[in-house]
C-alpha cells in the first residue's frame, strides 16, 4: 500500500486511456474468445474510481463487464457508452474524459442489475456507498464462454497490474470465486482479499454468498 493518502489523477487517467485503446481483437490468439456480436461487447470498460475513493479504500473486482441490454443501448446506459468513448479519444483531455467517465458511471449503474444484484448487498454490508470505493475488471471485454487464461495475462501485463498499484487498495472484495483464484494467482501484494461468491446471472443468493456478505459485516466490525 502506498503510504501518500491521495490518488495520481494524471496516472490513472493514462492507464484508463490506454485501456481503452489495446485492441486485443487483433491479436490472433486472443481475439477469438471475445465476444463481437454487438457494437458495444468490442468496446472495454476499464473501471470505476469512487470521487470518495483514496489509497487504502475499499475496492472491488469482478471478471469482466456484462452486456449492455440489446443490441443498442438504452437511454439509461447511452450516456455511459458515450464517456466510454469519449475516454478513449481523450475528450476534451484524458483526465477530463476520467472524471467525467466516472460521473457518469456513478448516475447510471444505479439501475443495472448487476448493481442491485452483486453491489449493493456489498456495499450494504460494508456500510459504503458506490462513490466510496473503486471497481474494476480482471478483463476489460465481453468474453466467449469462460475466459481463457491468455485474456487475463493480457489484461494483468497490459493494465490490470498497474491499476490496483495506483489504487493501493486496502481491503479487496473479489466477486465471485473465479474472480478471487484469477487474481491471486497474479496478485503479489499483502492487501486482504475477501470473496463473495456469485450465481449464473446472480439470481438468487446462494449460501455461499450470504456467508461472504457476513464476512464483509465482520471485517467492517473489526476494523
């Protein structure tokens, strides 16, 4: 953990910038396990930075981004889809088009389904709110089937690595038992990682992630 209490907006913006220009589709031996049947699964989602967010915070990994609904994109999402590519123009400026990216995230995902079914119960347990924590991808794009080791040694080499030196996090939660054994077979530091275990689709809570949602009310009351 980074021992300065502020985060690099410069840096951070640079790594989100450059996540959303690799261009792993090119690649031979990666670009068939992504999906491409929409014009949004080609475009990554590089993450979430809370605006209460600092060195030694909370934050949560999840595996890759889920789709948006249909082959366009509603109302609701659209204007993420916009910053996403305005990030990736640097529009009007990389650390402009970050702090807007993360506005917008903040206003829209508040209606998905993955944050009513997978955030808020963490958040509720945890007793944080979104603008509290950072959130982020193992891997940046949609993938076939279950992703293949090639895409997350990709993503860890290329960006993924330099986002969690950044954000210094001092608690991990991992969404999903898949998430937790991918990132620490990659992950080298001494922060706590917690999981909270996940279903097809995440609809209905399992034993197991009732029993995660209990351990991350107990770290709260321990710390």
């Amino acid at each position: 953990m980074r021992s300065d209490s502020k985060l690099n907006d410069e840096v951070l913006a640079t790594i989100w910038y450059q996540i959303m220009n690799t261009a792993p589709f090119e690649h031979p031996d990666l670009g068939q396990w992504l999906r491409d049947e929409r014009d949004t699964d080609i475009l990554p989602q590089p993450g979430y930075v809370g605006a209460n967010y600092r060195p030694g915070g909370t934050l949560l990994v999840a595996q890759n981004p889920g789709m948006f609904r249909g082959s366009r994109l509603d109302a609701d999402d659209d204007p993420y889809y916009t910053a996403l590519t305005n990030m990736k123009e640097a529009v009007p400026d990389k650390i402009a088009a970050f702090h807007n990216l993360n506005r917008v995230y903040a206003a829209v995902a508040p209606y998905w389904h993955y944050y009513k079914k997978v955030l808020k119960p963490v958040f509720d347990a945890l007793k944080l709110t979104l603008p509290d924590v950072a959130h982020i991808n193992l891997v940046k794009w949609r993938s076939k089937s279950y992703i293949r080791k090639a895409l997350y040694d990709l993503s860890w080499r290329s960006h993924t690595c330099a986002q969690l030196r950044e954000l210094a996090p001092g608690f991990i939660v991992a969404l999903g038992e898949g998430t937790k054994k991918a990132l620490c077979r990659r992950y080298t530091g001494t922060t706590e990682i917690e999981v909270v275990p996940r279903t097809f689709g995440d609809k209905y809570d399992s034993p197991g992630k009732l029993a995660g949602l209990r351990r991350l009310e107990q770290h709260r009351i321990n710390v």
